[in-house]
C-alpha cells in the first residue's frame, strides 16, 4: 500500500495524548450494560492499535477474545469492530483506506439495488 506523504504527516499529527482520549468503543457499551444492570463483559475491550509492530500480537490476542466473549460472529461486524480500534499512523491509514473501500463498495451495491 502506497502511502502518501501528506496523509502520513496528517496522521503523525493524531498524539498519543489525543488518541488516549476517546474510549474504546466497547468501554462505552460496557458502561450502558452496567448503567442497564446488565452484566460487565469479563473479557476487557483491546483498546486502540496505533501500529507499533511490537505490540501487535499481544493486541490481536485480546481482540481475538474479546469478539468471541462479545459473540460477534458476522464477518462484517468483525471487520467493523477491528478497523474501529485502528488509530493513528499507519494503522489509522490502513483503517481508512479500507473503510473508504468498503464504502466504495457498499455504495456501489446500493446503486444497483435503487
């Protein structure tokens, strides 16, 4: 995948600060269960992946078994929950570009169906 420089420097702009901000989408939902009086997930959400290779595996461990506790079967919604927790460098730059490619796609199976 080629990159460009001016989407590399918009994403090395993203802080590590700016980016500890935001929950994990999943540590919104958890809140709601527990504000429901719904049990906590007992598998903790992975939390973002901003790209360091070093921490990869360890991160795709936890994502791994923090679908299967959540029961997010669907391919689609695996994808979905996956590329949400990519930020940052090049991992934001990859989630983008898939993201602007499922659209692309999604797009073009709404137009033929309308």
């Amino acid at each position: 995948m080629q990159i460009t420089e001016e989407a590399s420097d918009k994403y090395k702009q993203t802080t590590t600060e700016e980016m500890s901000v935001a929950p994990a989408p999943a540590a919104v939902a958890n809140s709601k269960n527990i504000q429901a009086g719904l049990p906590k997930n007992m598998v903790p959400d992975p939390g973002w992946f901003d790209g360091d290779q070093t921490k990869f595996k360890d991160w795709w461990r936890r994502i791994q078994l923090f679908l299967k506790s959540n029961r997010v079967l669907d391919t689609d919604d695996r994808i979905t929950a996956i590329l949400a927790r990519l930020r940052g460098g090049v991992a934001g730059i990859y989630a983008q570009k898939k993201l602007d490619k499922l659209d692309k796609e999604l797009g073009t199976r709404i137009g033929t169906i309308l």
